[in-house]
C-alpha cells in the first residue's frame, strides 16, 4: 500500500501535458540616429527623450544664418544669370532700333541730293559749264550716300536678330549653373532642420540646444516599432528544427499575455562557445542566436531593450 501511495505523484505527473520547450533571451532594438548632413550650433529641440513622434515631426533646427545669407546670394546670382540668358534671346531695344533707323533715314535724303546733283553736273559738263572733276567728285559723293544707306540698312537687320548661337548657348550654360548652386545652397537650409522619417519612439537625446553639431554627429536616437526584436539562444539539437517565418510566444515580467513574433534570422554558426574539440559529450554546449520579431506594432511596443524574456513555440 505504501509502495501505492509513493507511484501515484509520479504516474500524475507521467501523465500531465508536457510543457512547451522554451528557450530565453532579451529584447533588443535597432535603434534610428538622426544626424544633420551639415554642421551648425543647435537652436531647437522639439522632442525629449520617450516621447512618441508621427513621420514627418519636426525634431530640431541648427542655426542657418551663414546658409541664409548664402541662399540668398545664389538666388540673386541665378536670378542675373536667367535674365543674362534671356536677354540674349532678343533683339536690341526698340528705342534703339528707332535711332537705327533715323540715321537710315537721312542716309536715303543724302542718296537721293547725292543723286540729284550728280545729274545737275552731268548736264552742266555737257554745256561746258563745269570742269569733269566737279562731276567725279559728285559720283564719289553719290557712291558714299548708296554705301551709308546699305550699312545702316543692315545695322536695322542686325538689331532685330538675337546673339550669335554660341554667345546663348554659353549663357543658357551659365544660368543652370547658376540654378544648380541654388538648389545646393536650398538643400543646406533644408538640412538644417531634422523631421522624424517614420513613426517612432525618442530613445535618447544626446545633444542639447547651444551645443555645437557637427556634420554627421546624432543628436536623437529614435526606435521604431518594428526595430523592437528578441534575441535568445536555442541549443544545436533544436536549431535544425527551426525555420524562418515560424511563429514563437514571447513572455515578459509585467507584458501581460504572449506576444506573438516570427523567426527573422537565425544564426549560420554557433555562439558562445568554449575553444573545444566537438565530441558526443560536449557539443551539448553549443547555442545558436536567434532572432525573432513581433507580428504586431502595438505588441513590439511592450518590448523594452535589454528586458529579460522567455520564448516558447
């Protein structure tokens, strides 16, 4: 009877559900450094440390008066340079034109008096009047009126056509040139302030305002929800057993029910080891990381970094 009483604990227990295997691990997270491409001394710092941010938040702001004051200097460079360009497009003014014409005008007067009095001398010649000299000098004087109406007339032309094709193609060049340095100079001003690329969590702030920043140096860290992950170790007997994408429970002090997660990589080799010769007795030492991530955003969010954690499958 005794022996009876002693069997039944460990018949109940021989016939109890056999518990999940688990394994335990932490939570880590991938954390997001953002860091201004430019340098600059911090003005303005709109979030603090555990706060929540939405995509698009404003975070901080760098003094940009040097970058002002050089966007505005390439905005009036570019704007000169468009206009240069433009300008070559045309003709010249027509006021300009106007006195073109004017002198063309008295050229055609002087060509006709030129021709008037060349036909007087002729005639006068033919009477005897006059020497032939007089009448050579009037066909020079006509000849000099017919060449300062041609030259005027094509001064007219000229006028109304624009610059020569290399002189527009140089300046077109220079003005996106010009156009190119102001983006550069706008880009600069818009580095100068930092918004959140994603929704996420403010995990630190290293930089405080008055600070100098340099160029590529954070001032926040930020942790998205889906860089929230569990890291554990499984020994080598269990490890060909896994795959990725399968589904494992993550369970936490204080989390409340099971996180659900997925298997996002698991490790090629072992981690942890001793320097040892593998054997049949000792390669029960052998652990391989895991990683696994949670299915849900609002569940990645009770996961905290470096919290203690037990996965089950």
């Amino acid at each position: 009877m005794r022996l009876a009483l002693l069997l039944i604990p460990a018949l109940l227990a021989a016939c109890a559900p056999k518990q999940p295997e688990g394994w335990t691990g932490y939570a880590e997270a991938e954390l997001v450094y953002i860091a201004p491409p430019v340098a600059g001394r911090l003005t303005t710092l709109a979030v603090r440390s555990g706060e929540a941010v939405t995509a698009g938040q404003a975070l901080f702001e760098l003094d940009a008066t040097p970058e002002l004051a050089a966007d505005a200097e390439a905005r009036a460079r570019a704007q000169s340079a468009q206009a240069q360009a433009q300008d070559t497009d045309k003709g010249r003014r027509a006021p300009e034109v106007a006195v073109t014409r004017a002198q063309l005008d008295q050229a055609r007067a002087a060509e006709r008096l030129a021709s008037i009095d060349l036909t007087r001398q002729q005639e006068l010649l033919a009477q005897g009047f006059v020497a032939k000299a007089r009448v050579d000098d009037a066909a020079t004087t006509l000849a000099q009126a017919r060449a300062r109406v041609v030259e005027l007339d094509a001064a007219v032309q000229v006028a109304r056509l624009p610059a020569r094709d290399d002189a527009r193609n140089a300046a077109r060049a220079l003005a996106q040139a010009a156009e190119s340095g102001r983006a550069q100079t706008a880009w600069r001003v818009e580095q100068k302030r930092q918004s959140a690329p994603m929704p996420a969590r403010v995990q630190d702030v290293f930089m405080r305002p008055g600070e100098w920043v340099a160029a590529g140096q954070p001032v926040l860290a930020l942790l998205p929800p889906a860089n929230r992950k569990a890291r554990f170790y499984v020994p080598q007997s269990v490890v060909g057993s896994l795959r990725l994408d399968a589904a494992v429970s993550l369970h936490c002090d204080g989390c409340g029910p099971a996180i659900a997660a997925r298997i996002s990589f698991i490790a090629a080799g072992p981690e942890y080891t001793p320097p040892v010769i593998y054997s049949n007795q000792q390669r029960d030492k052998l652990v391989f990381l895991v990683e696994a991530r949670p299915v849900k955003a609002g569940d990645a969010e009770r996961l905290h970094p470096g919290q203690p954690l037990d996965v089950t499958q």
